[in-house]
C-alpha cells in the first residue's frame, strides 16, 4: 500500500465545543478518474485558539 499526500476538504466547520473525534469514510480520486477503496480517517479537532495572556498572575506581585 503507497501513501500519499492530499488535501481533505469538509462542507461545514467541525466545531470543537460540539465533537472533538470525527470518523470520516473517505476515498481518494486521481486526475484520471481512477477511484481508491473507501478509507476510515480519525481526525481530532483541536480547540480554536484563543489571544490571552498565560501565567500573568503568577509573574506580578503587588505592593501596597
């Protein structure tokens, strides 16, 4: 079995706060229509990053 580099492409966002595993069945198709056997592919969907800052109330002190 080869492997091979390609792009997945989905029809909506996979939304995190939703599902964080998706089972998708795929099949892949080469420029001259030859068509591969279906696929099962695990895509873990990561939480979307978000700006903040981390470990700031560890690194100031106060002084009153």
């Amino acid at each position: 079995m080869g492997c091979g580099v390609g792009v997945l492409r989905n029809t909506e966002p996979l939304d995190y706060s939703v599902k964080h595993n998706f089972i998708l069945e795929v099949k892949a198709e080469d420029c001259g229509g030859r068509v591969s056997e279906k696929l099962l592919v695990n895509i873990v969907v990561k939480p979307a990053c978000q700006n903040a800052w981390k470990g700031l109330p560890q690194a100031l002190s106060c002084c009153k």
